[in-house]
C-alpha cells in the first residue's frame, strides 16, 4: 500500500438535507394550519427523514468542508429528534411540556434560525427565502405558544407550508440543475 493520500468525494449532501427538511416541514405544517391531527405519520416523517437524513446530510457537509451546511442540517435534524422525544416524553419522572417551555423552545430556534438566515445572505436566492420563512414560522408559533392563540399557529402552519415549500423546490432544483448541467430551476 502506498503512502500517497486517497481523496475521497461524495455527493452534494444538500439535496437531500434541504428534501428531508422541506417534507417534514410541509407535513407537520399541514397540522399546524389545522388540516390534519398529529399522528404517527409526522412523527415517522419527523425521525426518518427530517431528522435521520438531515443528519446524514450534515455529517457529510463536514466531510465537505461546509461549516454553514453541516450547522444547519445536523442541528435541524436534531431539532426534528427533540420535538419527537418532547411529544412522546419517554421519561416517566418528567414533566410533559407546556406552551410556556414550547414558547421558549420555538423561541431559542427561531433566534438561531435568524443568525442563519445572515449566513444565507452569502449563498443563493432560494436558501434566503427558506431560512427567512423557517424564522418567521419559529416566530409565530412561539408566539402562539407564549398567548395561546390558535389563530396565531394556524398563521405560523401557513408560513411553514410555504418554507417547506420552498425547501422541497431547492432541493429539486439542485438535483435538476446538476443533472442538466445548466440553471433549469433557478434558485
């Protein structure tokens, strides 16, 4: 074997991060704006895809070097794992949340998904719109958690339809832009 250094390459793990994260968002937004009950359906959704493939996508953006990429997917994929294990509250010896603590919760993310958001000033169009609508969504539904005000999370799930939205479209078109090899979807 030789001493020469192997480079190992991967695919650009974004697509995947930016689908795992527009689907679960779009999803649980659906209940958010009150079209659909929480079910098992969003959880599923919420530990397989929003959280395990944005893990994936983040861990491999550290392999790429991409300090932005991996922040974001690992700690969204973590997110979505969190409000799993806060719906479920496996621990017998804690208390469930409350709307106050959820208020804080969403708070503390919409905050850090602001200081992304200046992250994205440097990168494209598209990634701006997701994280500025990702933002506003945490805004509102902390907000709504904090009076306990429906009409306010239901305002909160139809800002989420749309960041899930527009994520599922980044996500597609990176893939479509790569494939062709030329802007078919513009971000």
């Amino acid at each position: 074997m030789s001493n020469e250094k192997r480079l190992i390459t991967v695919a650009n793990p974004s697509p995947l991060g930016l689908l795992g994260f527009g689907m679960t968002t779009f999803l649980l937004n659906l209940h958010n704006a009150g079209f659909i009950k929480l079910s098992i359906v969003i959880v599923a959704m919420g530990f397989a895809l929003g959280g395990l493939a944005q893990i994936v996508a983040g861990i491999m953006e550290f392999f790429k070097n991409n300090t932005f990429g991996a922040t974001a997917f690992t700690a969204y994929g973590l997110f979505w794992w969190s409000l799993i294990l806060i719906w479920m509250n496996p621990f017998a010896n804690i208390q469930a949340a409350d709307l106050t603590s959820m208020g804080w919760y969403l708070l503390l993310w919409g905050i850090f998904t602001l200081l992304m958001f200046i992250g994205t000033l440097r990168l494209n169009r598209g990634l701006q719109v997701v994280f500025l609508s990702l933002a506003t969504l945490f805004f509102f539904l902390a907000a709504g958690d904090f009076t306990g005000n429906i009409t306010i999370t239901r305002i909160g799930g139809y800002v989420g339809l749309f960041c899930g939205s527009s994520a599922i479209y980044c996500s597609l078109a990176q893939v479509i832009n790569e494939l062709y090899e030329k802007t078919v979807m513009p971000v």
